[in-house]
C-alpha cells in the first residue's frame, strides 16, 4: 500500500472492506439451504458438500483467521512506518 499513499491507501482498504462485507452477504444468503438453516460456514459447506467439506472448510477459516490477517495487520504496520519516514 506504500505505493498508493495515504489517500489511495486508504480508498484501497475501504474498498477492500466493502468487497468482503458484499462477499460475506452472499454466502450469508446461502445460510438455509435444504430447508435447514446453517449458523457456521462449515455446517453449510458439510450439509452441500459432505463431511470431508466440512473440515476443509474448518481448516480453511482457522489458516485464515490467525495466517492471513495477523499478516496483513504486519505488513501493514510495516507499510506506515515505511511512509513515515519518508
């Protein structure tokens, strides 16, 4: 996001931001299915999918939570102390 600067950095995470949230909305859509209704993405995916889904996507959401954002939050970071001192 350096390259971006402040304002394109920032325009960069809102519309970061919005993608997800619309993304998160279709797959909440999906949430009853069959006629059941689902409350976690992995019950969801195991009902269409099959057990084996189902810990995929348990696996899939765990790798994402702790790996990808906790990552993100650091290359971030790094990202405003790089632009600060310049």
């Amino acid at each position: 996001m350096v390259p971006l600067g402040w304002v394109g950095g920032v325009v960069g995470f809102i519309l970061a931001a919005v993608i997800s949230l619309y993304a998160n909305t279709l797959v909440a859509k999906l949430h009853e299915f069959g006629g059941n209704r689902h409350i976690r993405y992995r019950d969801l995916a195991g009902f269409v999918y099959g057990p084996k889904a189902y810990y995929l996507t348990w696996a899939l959401q765990y790798v994402s939570l702790f790996m990808i954002n906790a990552g993100y939050i650091m290359v971030s970071g790094q990202a405003l102390k790089v632009e600060m001192t310049h």
